[in-house]
C-alpha cells in the first residue's frame, strides 16, 4: 500500500508492507511530481510481490559500482581489469558520493556528455557497458528501482576512426606481405614479427609471448599458449580468455622463414622469438615497432596503420574472401562470435552487399537470352 505526501516542492512516496510479519515502510521522496512518485512506488510494490526487499539507506554510486567491479570483473584479464577501474575512477570524479538513489537519468546523461568532451563515440559507449551491467545488478539487489542508464546517448566530439583507417585493403596488405617475406632480417627481427602479425592475427601480447617451442614445423602451424605484459614488463601472463589459447595455421612460406631464422638464432632467455637485448622489458616494444612499421609502410606509399592493425588487416580479409566468421572468431581467439561481428561490422555489411548482387545474377549471369 503506498501513500504520496508533498513536502515543499517534491513530492514522497511511503510503501508500507510486512516483515516477518512486522509492519515496515519505504520512503523516498525528491520527485518533481505526484506522478513520478507513484510510478517508482508501483516499481518498489511490483519488487516487493516477487520477494525482493528494497534497500532504501542510501548508498554512494561509486562506492557500489567499486565494489561490484572488485566481485565480479577480478577474474578479468588485466587490461580489462584496468579499464573497468578506470571507469570507476570516471565515476568517483563526477558522482563522488552521490548515492545511487538519488542519481536520475538526466544526472547520468549530463554525467556522459562531458565524458564525452575530446572522445570517440566508441569510448563513451564503452564506459555506459560498465556501468550499465553495475546498475541492473545494483535493481535486482534492490538498490534502485529505475534503470537510470535506459535511454542513454553516446554524445562525443571526437570523430572515431573509420574502419578502413583501421587495416590495409587487399592490395596493401599483400604488397606489405611480399616485401616482408622477401626482406625480413636478423638484423632487424621486428621484420619477422610484422610479418607474422600479417599472416596470424596475433596479438601484441601474444606475438612477443612466443618461445621457439610453439612452432610445428611439420604441420605448419603456430601454439598461442600465453602472452607476454609487454606494458610493465612483468614477463610470462596470461591470454586475454580461455578462447585464446589456441593452434593456427600459418603459411609455409613464413614458416620457412621462421625455420632459416632460428637456425641462426643465438640462444634466447626463455626461449622467446622476439627477445630485445637492448629493450629494458627484455621483448621488442609495441612503440618500436610501430615505429618500424609506420616507416615501412610509408616507404611503400601506403597510409600508416599500428601493429594492430595487421590484426584487423588479417581478420578482414579473411571474412572476405569467404571464411566462415566461427572459424575467423576461433582464429583471433575472441571469447564469442559476437565479439568478431562487432568488431568487423564493416566488412559483413560490405559482404552482404557483394552477396545480394550475387543472388540477383546467379540465373542471368549464364542465361542471357531470358527476359
């Protein structure tokens, strides 16, 4: 049973309700209207009939949303783990100890339009993922009643970059592909990384993680068993998920080469492919070598790209040219197959496009004389 009372100008709203079968009343109050007012006191009496009980004390967000990142997303990678603390350092800045109860979805909104100042689209709906996930859990535990992130809009003034200034097109990677396997170099061993890069679409982590050990030189194919913290150099960690830990096929060519290579190889600490005698993290930098690759690919007229970028290179092609998006997903070890179609959006439009033009020819193309 609830009850309105108006107090100056907001109104409040009283639940009132049994517990173990002692009378209890829920209040809260703050909103502009009666209307508001009952409709989150029906949402409390619609918790209350399906056994919730409601938590009125008030609760400051980013202490909740803290904690909830320190329960469920410790198991994460650490580079996710990372960002998930960074967001809740975006939230501790803004809300600082703002309780949860009171934060509305024009708070929140105003909240993701000045995070939103000097970013990307992309950037500001990531920190809304985090978030959005603490909140629905903080309304099952009775917390709020209100999804306050619902009807949220990603406002930025960053332009993100287009896919295509994400990867080198067909054309460019394979005039990439040839100068590498023609040129690569002991001498300069970020060559054979750039060039496995290409071939493998490994991760940074993964490629400077590789020991000789992880290379079958009779299949042709490569182990993807860990990865190395090239960021703080704290040696061997673990892959990003279970999904990662994986065995590709690489192209016998560059297998070849890796075999010339290691022949001449002198003895390596832990066995590692990449190693940097001169590097203070012991395996060759992600600065560095995009360093090289940005040269490379400048001496060969094509428009700079990081050493990520040979993953989505890898990664796109592939789906054009017809690979099944299970089999691309396996490949670049991502956790799901909604990660790989997220993540190349671009292409899978770009090949529905193609295919539509296929079913509208497939009879006309060998039958010229119907009408």
């Amino acid at each position: 049973m609830a009850s309105y009372t108006k107090r100056g100008k907001t109104w409040q709203y009283t639940v009132s309700h049994y517990v173990e079968g002692k009378p209890s009343h829920i209040r809260k109050g703050g909103f502009r209207t009666k209307s508001e007012a009952m409709s989150a006191a029906k949402e409390i009496e619609f918790q209350l009939s399906k056994g919730h009980v409601a938590i009125t004390k008030n609760t400051a967000f980013s202490e909740y949303f803290k904690n909830w990142v320190e329960l469920y997303k410790v198991g994460k990678h650490k580079t996710t783990f990372i960002r998930y603390l960074n967001s809740v350092d975006r939230v501790k800045e803004y809300f600082k100890d703002m309780p949860i109860q009171k934060i509305t979805s024009n708070h929140y909104q105003k909240f993701l339009n000045e995070y939103g100042i000097g970013k990307s689209r992309e950037t500001v709906r990531k920190l809304n993922t985090h978030i959005r996930s603490c909140v629905k859990d903080a309304i099952e535990e009775g917390y709020i009643s209100v999804d306050f992130t619902r009807k949220a809009e990603f406002n930025a003034t960053k332009s993100a970059k287009k896919s295509e200034e994400k990867h080198l097109n067909f054309d460019e990677s394979l005039k990439l592909y040839q100068f590498l396997l023609n040129n690569v170099s002991k001498e300069s061993i970020s060559s054979y990384l750039l060039l496995l890069g290409l071939v493998s679409g490994l991760r940074f982590g993964e490629l400077v993680g590789l020991t000789i050990d992880m290379f079958d030189f009779e299949s042709n194919t490569l182990k993807v068993e860990r990865a190395w913290d090239y960021k703080e150099g704290t040696g061997f960690g673990t892959l990003k998920n279970e999904q990662s830990k994986r065995t590709i096929s690489i192209d016998d060519a560059v297998m070849s080469k890796f075999r010339e290579l290691f022949k001449e190889l002198p003895e390596q600490p832990y066995g590692l492919v990449f190693f940097s005698r001169v590097s203070k993290v012991s395996v060759l930098s992600n600065e560095g070598v995009n360093k090289a690759l940005k040269n490379l690919l400048q001496q060969l007229n094509i428009k700079p790209i990081s050493v990520h970028g040979l993953r989505h290179t890898h990664a796109s092609i592939l789906l054009y040219q017809g690979a099944s998006i299970n089999s691309v997903s396996e490949r670049l070890g991502h956790s799901d197959i909604q990660t790989t179609q997220d993540h190349y959006a671009h292409v899978l439009k770009e090949m529905k496009e193609r295919d539509e033009q296929i079913a509208i020819n497939m009879f006309r193309k060998n039958n010229t004389n119907l009408v």
